[in-house]
C-alpha cells in the first residue's frame, strides 16, 4: 500500500490526516531503531508528496564535544517518493517503511552532500534568533526576514533556504539534540500556520525517537566492549593457566635432565670415539642440551619479569644483533639491508631485552628462509608525532598463513619440530613492558613485523 492511500481523507479532514500521520509515526519509531533509516524515514515523511506538508526538509544533530549542529541529511519532494506503509491495513496499526535503494538516493543527492558539509557553531550569546529559539527557548522558529538577513550566524541557512524556512528543535530529556529545518523552494509559498503546528508536533516524537536509537547504538557499542573484555580476560586466565603449569612442569623436570646429561657426557668421554655407542651418547648429550635451553626459555618466560630502565640507542641494538649473526646469514644465503633514520633514536628500555626481540625476530625471518633471501630491518621515527619509534623487520620467506596470525604470539605456539613457541610470546611480552605495540602481517613475499616503542624525550 502506498502512503497516498492511508491520506486519502486528507482533503476533507486535514487534522484526522496529520493525526494519522502523527500515529504512523509514533509506529514506525517503536520499530525503528537505526539511526540512519530513523533519520531517512522522519524527513520522507515530511516532505513526500502525498502529505503535502513541506518541499524540502534539513535535519541537523547536536555534537555536544564540539558544540555544533552538524549537518545530517536533507530530502528533497523529488526524492520523497518510496515511502511504503507496512503492516497492516488501518492507520493504526500501520507503520512506514522505506528501501535501501531509495535510502542510498536521497543520500548521494548533492543537497544532501551539501548539508552534509554544514556546521553551525552554537553560541549561545549572539543575537541571532534561530540559535535563540532552537537551543535557548527549545521553541519553532520560523524565518523572520527583517531580522535574520542581518544575522551574522544564518549565513549557513541562506544559501541551503534561500526564502522564507521554519525550524524545530529536536527536544529530548529537556536539551536539544538537533533540529529539522523545512522550506518550498518549488512553489516559493510560505509556511502555513497549521504546517508549522505540525511541524512542532512531528518534531517533538522526531526528537524522542532519535534519542532513543542514539541510546540504543551506545549500549550496543558497551555491549561489544564488555564482550571484548570478557573475551580477552578469558584468554590471559587461560594463558596464565597454562603459564602455571608449564613452569612447574619445568622445575620438576630440570633436576633429572641435568642428571642424565652429566652421566650421559660422562660416558661420552668414556666411549671410543667412532663407535655406535658413542653416537647414542652423543645424541643423549645434545638433545639433553636442548631440553635445557627450552626448560630455561618456559622458567624465563613464566618468572615476572624485571626491568632495568636506561637509555638506550636501538640503533646500536639492531646493529648489534646482525653482527652477532653473520655467520648465520652467510651461511643460509640472507642478504641483510638495514636503514635507520638520521637522529638519535634513544628509546627508555633494558637494552638485554630489547636485543632478545630482535634476535628471536631475526631467527624467525631464517628459519622461514632455508633456502635464502631477503631480511631487511628499519627504524624511523613516527611521521605524526615523531615520539615514537617504528621497528620493521621483514622477510622473503612466503609469510605466515593468515589464520594462524591470531595465534602466533601466544606461548607455545610452534610449526617447527623443534620450536618452543616461546619466542613471539617473549618478544610480544618484552615489547609490552615497554609500552610498546607490535603486530605481524604478511607482504606477499613473506612475513612483516612492526614494533612501535615510545622514544626517550
Ligand atoms: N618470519 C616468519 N615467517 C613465517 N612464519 C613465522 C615467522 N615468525 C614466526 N612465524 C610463525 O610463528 C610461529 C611462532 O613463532 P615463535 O618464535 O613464537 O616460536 P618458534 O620460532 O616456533 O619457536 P621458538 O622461537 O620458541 O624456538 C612459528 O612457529 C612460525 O610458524
Ligand atoms: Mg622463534
């Protein structure tokens, strides 16, 4: 059914016609709860041809940070077709509806577009009278010409109204929140007394419901955030579950292991060399070894960590770590570029710990490259606020498969035979204690890590 049906009576009682429309309204409020559509569905209903109340309707939102009326949206009679009533045969039980594609008209229309870049700024004691209604008496306003052409302030009114115009505030919990703004351009006639009553009466349900569908989007957005929360205090109690247990796990193992690697290096220095019993011993003896460094790895990294704060140069850091593994690169064929910014690049942290990170990121970026390739690392300052360093290091080793990101910085996350899982949850650990950030992310060629760390002032 088309909105024209429901008005039918319009000519003969306009009052039972407004009164329709203002229950239609009331309606489609306690079932529209977007904002957007609220906002599409209040102007259409104002300006559509078959109410024939206005030619063009403006609505405009209150930021209360930046004590503006910011220009929302505006529909024009041309594109105020397409208002449908849903729901039910009577006006009473009957709500408006309107569709995406009509939606998406009315806002790509350069009016709209135009409104959409208008900003009042409120200030409450100039003289001019729209201000003066609209935010101070919270009453209808409507054009006075002999007062506002010489208004400084409805500069930004004229050229969207050009003539005569009424305004309504948008009243909720007694402060305006907005405020609809009608006028015929078309016809060039002036506002009717009863138009304007209207108007008010329209405006004052516009101005609950908005408020409502504003309340409404905020306790969803604390909805997400509490979920968010929850999701992320589930996850460390898990964590730190697993930390537990690993560490005694740890301790308990540590005793034995150092037995068996001392009888098992004993009897190595006994064996003739050569001998497949000396083999044996020998693979005891380094494995043992490796049980060792991966126990000391899981105590480190379930210890709280301590910090010695100093300053120091990440230049050197960085530079440090690739001396120290040279032989490294050389033998599995990585060409190493590095560049830093000219500048200091001091940063307030414990250097020991700091050049762990870049170590761990380094074995990373080879081991992903067995064959050889390209590691390149970077330090420069933030282009915005220039107080904080960014760290890359990048690798040409064909990345990480995108749904293990998630997951590489928790302990104990490996593909390799022999890996802890440990490193990525130390570096992301370390570089935390810093109050930095870092993140993976993959360039097509292979993996990308970014640390960003506060520098020293
Ligand atoms: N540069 C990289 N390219 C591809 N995959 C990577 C890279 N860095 C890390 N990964 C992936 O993330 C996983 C976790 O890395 P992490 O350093 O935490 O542990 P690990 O290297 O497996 O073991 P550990 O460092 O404890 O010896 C790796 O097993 C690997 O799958
Ligand atoms: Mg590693």
């Amino acid at each position: 059914m088309h909105i024209h049906d429901s008005l039918q009576h319009s000519e003969t009682d306009p009052r039972l016609s407004e009164l329709t429309l203002l229950y239609q309204f009331s309606n489609t409020m306690l079932s529209t709860i977007r904002l957007n559509k609220l906002m599409h569905l209040i102007l259409t209903a104002i300006t559509t041809p078959s109410s024939n109340l206005f030619e063009r309707a403006i609505l405009f939102l209150r930021n209360e940070k930046s004590n503006v009326l910011q220009g929302m949206l505006a529909v024009t009679r041309q594109l105020s077709e397409g208002l449908q009533i849903v729901g039910g045969h009577d006006a009473l039980g009957s709500r408006w509806e309107i569709s995406d594609e009509v939606i998406s008209r009315q806002r790509s229309a350069e009016f709209c577009l135009q409104v959409r870049l208008t900003r009042i700024e409120i200030d409450t004691d100039t003289d001019c009278p729209l201000i003066h209604h609209i935010i101070s008496e919270r009453s209808l306003y409507h054009y006075d010409d002999n007062v506002c052409h010489k208004c400084p302030t409805c500069h930004f009114i004229r050229p969207l109204c050009g003539g005569s115009f009424a305004a309504a505030p948008l009243v909720a919990r007694e402060t305006t929140i907005g405020m609809i703004v009608v006028d015929n351009p078309d016809s060039a006639r002036d506002i009717s007394s009863d138009n304007l009553h209207f108007l008010q009466l329209f405006a004052n349900q516009a101005g609950m419901a908005i408020e409502n569908s504003m309340l409404y989007n905020r306790i969803e957005d604390a909805h997400l955030n509490l979920k968010d929360a929850r999701e992320r205090l589930l996850h460390g109690e898990r964590l730190a579950a697993i930390g537990e247990m690993a560490a005694n796990l740890a301790h308990e193992l540590k005793n034995p292991l150092i037995t068996i690697g001392g009888f098992a290096g004993r009897l190595l220095k006994a064996l003739p060399v050569e001998t497949r019993e000396y083999r044996y011993a020998d693979t005891i003896v380094s494995e043992v070894s490796r049980l060792e460094k991966m126990l000391a790895e899981i105590l480190a990294f379930s210890r709280k960590p301590t910090i010695c704060f100093h300053r120091c140069n990440l230049e050197e850091i960085v530079q440090d770590c690739l001396a120290n593994n040279a032989a490294i690169f050389e033998d599995h064929n990585i060409r190493v570029s590095f560049s830093s910014d000219a500048g200091p690049l001091a940063v307030f942290g414990d250097a020991h710990q700091l050049k762990q990170v870049f170590l761990n990121l380094i074995l990373n970026a080879c081991d992903a490259m067995p064959e050889g390739g390209d590691l390149s690392l970077t330090l420069q300052k933030a282009s915005l606020d220039k107080k904080t360093v960014i760290a890359t290091v990048e690798d040409t080793g064909g990345g990480i498969p995108q749904d293990m990101l998630p997951q590489i910085f928790n302990p104990f996350f490996t593909t390799k035979h022999h890996g802890t899982g440990l490193g990525l949850a130390i570096v992301n650990r370390i570089i935390l204690n810093h109050f930095g950030l870092i993140e993976a992310d993959n360039t097509g060629q292979g993996a990308v890590f970014t640390i960003t760390l506060p520098l020293a002032q």
